[in-house]
C-alpha cells in the first residue's frame, strides 16, 4: 500500500502542490513559535515574561494553523471532487471504500509530512535570527538562547499530519457516500445539496458563535467586549466558509452583474458558468473570504482595542504595532497561496472545456476574457460574504465597546482598501496566469489528455 501511496503522490504532485507548500509554512511557523517558547521557558526571565510571549505566539500559532487548516481542507475538497470519476471507477472494479480512503488519506499524509519535515528544518535554523529580531524589538526579555529544540520540531512536523488526516478523512465521505454511477454522473452534473456533515459542522459553529458571543456578553471590561466580537467573527467566518457552497449561486449571481451589464458575449457566458459549478465557484472564493474576513477582523479589533486602552505608553503601542506585523505577515503569505493554488486547480481542471470552446471557433482572447470576468465573479462572491461577517462583527463590536468610548474608534480604512485590493489582485491573477498556461495546450492534444 505505502508503494502505491508513494507513486500515487508522484503522479499528482501537482494536485497536492497547495498542500505541500501549507504544510511547509506551517510546520516552519509552529516549529519556530514552539522553540522560541521552549527556549523562553528554559531561560527563566520570570512567569510574566513567560505569560506575555505565550499569549503573543500562541495567538500568531493559533490564527495561523486555522487558516492553514481551513485551506488544507478546501485544497483536499477540491482534489476530492476531482477524482470522483476515478472513485467510481474503483469501486466498480473491486476496491473496497476503506482502501479508497486509506490510500487518499496516505497521499496526504504522505505530504503533509514531506512539508513538515522540511518545515521543522527550515523553522529550526532560522530560530537564531528570530529570536535575535523578537529581542532587538522588545517583543520578548533578553536572556534566551538559541538551540535546536526537540519539542518544537516535533509539534511543527506533527501538527502538519493532526491538520491533513481530518481534513482528507472530511474531503472523501462525500466522494465514497455515493454509488459509483452516481460518482460519475455528479463529476458532471453538480447536485444543489450540501453534505449533511457539512451542514451539521455549519449548523454546530453557528451555535458556538451564539455561546461565545453570550459568554463575553455576561463579562464585564473593555477587552472582553472586543475578544467576545473577535471570536463571534471567527466562527462566523468558519459557518459562513462552510454555507458557501449553499449559498454561492445567488452571491455569484449578483456578484456576475458587472460582466452581464459590460460583456455581452464573454461576460454573459462567465454568468453562465459560475451559476453552474456553484461548487467549483465556493472552492474558489472560500480563501478570498478567510483572507478578506481574518485581515479585516484583526485590524479592526487592535484598533479598537488601541482606542478603550487610553493608558498604553509610546513603547508599549510599539510593541503592539510589531506584534501586529508578526500575526498579520504569515496569515497574508498563507491566505494568498491558498488563493493562488486553488484557482490554480479549479482552472487546470478545465483543460478539455477550453479544449472543446477552442475547437468550436472561440479564440484564446475570447476565453482568457471569459476567464477574467470569472475571476471578478470569484473576488466579488468572496468579498461579498466575507463583507456580511465584517458587518455583523463591526456592528456588534460596536455594541460591546459603546461604554468605554467617548468617540467612534478610527479604523485603519485605508489597510483595508489594500487588502481587500490585493485579495481582488490575486484572484485575477490565480485565474488568468493558469488559464494563459493552460490555452497552450493544444486543443487536440487536450482533448485526448485523461485525467
């Protein structure tokens, strides 16, 4: 089984590509946040000191191993959805559904391991430096010393495989839930239900979003109002992630209205195409919403939380402005490469549709057009569900924090113009770049290539 998992993973590097480049980032991130806390923890600066670096880095590892979760799973959903006709087809000729699923939850441990292990070296070697920055900029106390930590290689190369087993074990339930023919004929016709597990998960943190929520709502302070509106965000964005593909064809039907009213050709057909692959559309806008909503979600509440705290000194706003840039910087490199690769994926799938379109007399420029306003459909639908959670989140943040305001808190409009700007930038991008390499392939050739 392990010889066939390895020459599997060989064949579809590509597919998994997402996946390794996560589990990369992520093992050398929580390598890195658990060697500085264990050599933190071996200098002894005192309980304080100990305290404030956990609460900062447990809150960057935290922030940041959620979104690689997220786009982990979105990145083996999609590769789920793409091997249901090779599923079927297993299936039919003997593979039980338990082999199925050992040998796709194989590939991605497979992976997720390759990624973690060169992760927890990576993470391993640049603790030196990162300490020397986090000291030099009084992130932390001077006193700890850099050594190669056990412990922190550990949970980064582990915590890769505690991060793709689930989600894989998630992405094919689906795919093995079904009769083969019923495999086959959904890899070309999209079925409008979403998965009852999916809808049990969404239905499940749309109520622990009302408990969080209540449970600030009975405290009393200034920073428990903006942590119960963080973590009512937070799981907002995780029902609102998990509803996408329920929800997806209406918000990109509004969302297609800029390229009906200016294309009537290219832009009608790209409504067309989005409001029939809703599930192909909520793959693809699902990391716009994470990093549309996470972003928007931290910058507001350090403004917030900048604005009740009238006592911080100059150095200790400082410190607040660094620790910012600490949490945001892999949450932005994470977020967009979970952009980039799932439209990658969403597009190079699409090689015989172009293939086809090709040989019917369209030209590349008509279909890299046709693409482009795809893209817009993608961005909006994203911005547009992650603007809902934003409101909601603003509104009751705004709620909790009246009390200890005299003045409306100014937020960082202009950061947030950048990153809903970039958000848009990366997903045109992640569809034109792949879709210029794909219309390459000639269309014959297309055509005949099996997936």
């Amino acid at each position: 089984m392990l010889a066939l998992v390895l020459a599997s993973v060989r064949t579809r590097l590509w597919q998994y590509a997402g996946v390794l480049l996560v589990s990369f980032m992520s093992a050398g991130l929580l390598t890195l946040l658990a060697s500085v806390l264990d050599s933190v923890h071996r200098a002894d600066p005192g309980h304080g000191a100990e305290r404030a670096a956990q609460s900062l880095l447990g809150l960057v590892g935290g922030t940041s191993g959620f979104a690689a979760m997220l786009l982990v799973a979105n990145t083996l959903v999609l590769v789920a959805q793409q091997r249901r006709v090779e599923i079927g087809t297993l299936r039919v000729v003997g593979a039980t559904a338990s082999q199925i699923r050992a040998h796709i939850v194989g590939e991605a441990a497979v992976v997720a391991l390759l990624g973690g292990t060169a992760g927890g070296a990576v993470g391993s070697a640049v603790l030196g430096p990162a300490l020397r920055w986090l000291i030099g900029n009084g992130v932390l106390p001077a006193g700890p010393q850099a050594a190669f930590s056990p412990l922190g290689f550990a949970v980064g190369v582990l915590s890769t495989v505690v991060i793709a087993v689930p989600a894989a074990l998630a992405a094919v339930r689906g795919p093995l839930r079904m009769s083969p023919i019923d495999a086959v004929r959904d890899a070309a016709v999209e079925r409008r239900t979403l998965p009852v597990g999916r809808t049990v998960a969404a239905l499940a943190t749309l109520a622990l979003a009302w408990a969080a929520w209540d449970r600030y709502g009975r405290k009393s302070g200034a920073h428990e109002a903006v942590n119960g509106a963080m973590a009512l965000c937070l799981t907002l964005l995780i029902a609102a992630w998990l509803l996408l593909p329920l929800v997806v064809r209406p918000v990109a039907l509004l969302s297609a209205l800029p390229g009906r009213l200016l294309s009537r050709c290219t832009g009608r057909l790209a409504a067309a195409n989005s409001g029939a692959a809703g599930r192909r559309v909520a793959a693809m806008a699902g990391p716009v919403l994470l990093a549309a909503g996470l972003s928007t979600m931290l910058l507001c509440g350090n403004a917030v939380s900048q604005a009740v705290d009238t006592t911080q000194t100059a150095l200790q706003q400082q410190n607040n402005a660094v620790g910012m840039r600490i949490l945001m910087t892999p949450l932005l490199v994470y977020t967009a490469l979970g952009i980039l690769n799932t439209l990658l994926l969403a597009t190079r799938q699409r090689r015989q549709e172009f293939a086809a379109l090709r040989l019917a007399g369209s030209t590349k420029a008509q279909l890299l057009r046709m693409l482009g306003w795809e893209s817009v459909v993608v961005v909006l639908s994203g911005l547009l569900m992650a603007g809902l959670v934003i409101t909601a989140f603003l509104a009751g943040l705004s709620a909790r924090t009246a009390p200890y305001l005299t003045a409306p808190a100014p937020l960082p409009w202009g950061t947030l113009a950048q990153v809903a700007a970039g958000c848009a930038g990366l997903g045109v991008l992640g569809v034109l770049v792949p879709g210029v390499l794909v219309l390459r392939v000639r269309p014959v050739r297309a055509i005949r290539s099996a997936e």
